[in-house]
C-alpha cells in the first residue's frame, strides 16, 4: 500500500502541466503590452502616439490561417532582437516558469515558459 501511495505522488508530480488558455494570458497582455499595442491589440496604445515605427497589429499576425507560433514566442521572448523592431522590449526575464508543450508550426513540441505561452495563446485568439 505504502509503495502505491509514493507512485502515485510521483506520477502526479511528473504530470505535464496543461498547456494555458487565453483568458491567463490577456492578464499578462494588460500588464505588459496593451501601453503600447492597445487594449484591442491593434497597436494604438497609450505610449503608441509618436513611435516610429507604430507598434504592430498584433491581430493581424496569422498568415493564410496559419499563426506563427515560432516567431511570436521568438519576438516576445527576445531572441529576435537584432530584427527590425529592436524597440519592442525583451520580456523574456519577466517570463519565466514552469514549461508547457507548445506544438509548433511543423508539428513538434518546444517547452515553453508557462507564462510566456498564455501570452501566445491570448495573441492567437484576437487574431483577424
């Protein structure tokens, strides 16, 4: 009985964390992005006025119904940085935790910051 009770703790500590949904990460929008990318999403937020570039509209992300995963968790993180848009923050500090399977554009499966993937979440479900 004793060796049951341990594997089950076990088991359910080894347990992969279910991948988050779009209303946890909107909280995560709000506090990080909607300053400049607006409540909407559409780039028109309150610390847009003025910057050149205007800030992307990040409901217009999905090309040919497809969204892109890699380049949304790669540009929010920071790894793009030396891309066109080095004044978008890297978030990537701010993001951390535990990691979740995010299925990616060719089918396989990164882990990925728990918070950094509601965000993706979020972002793919405004889009237009």
């Amino acid at each position: 009985m004793k060796r049951l009770v341990i594997l089950a703790v076990l088991a359910a500590g080894c347990a992969p964390l279910a991948m988050p949904d779009a209303p946890e990460g909107a909280v995560l929008y709000a506090e990080n992005c909607a300053m400049c990318h607006g409540v909407s999403g559409r780039g028109n937020g309150e610390l847009a006025r003025g910057m050149h570039p205007a800030p992307s509209d990040l409901t217009r992300l999905s090309r040919g119904g497809v969204f892109p995963v890699s380049a949304v968790l790669s540009q929010i993180d920071g790894y793009t940085r030396m891309d066109a848009r080095p004044e978008m923050p890297e978030f990537g500090v701010l993001l951390r935790g535990d990691t979740v399977p995010v299925t990616l554009e060719d089918g396989s499966q990164s882990p990925v910051a728990r918070p950094l993937a509601a965000l993706m979440t979020y972002l793919e479900s405004i889009q237009r």
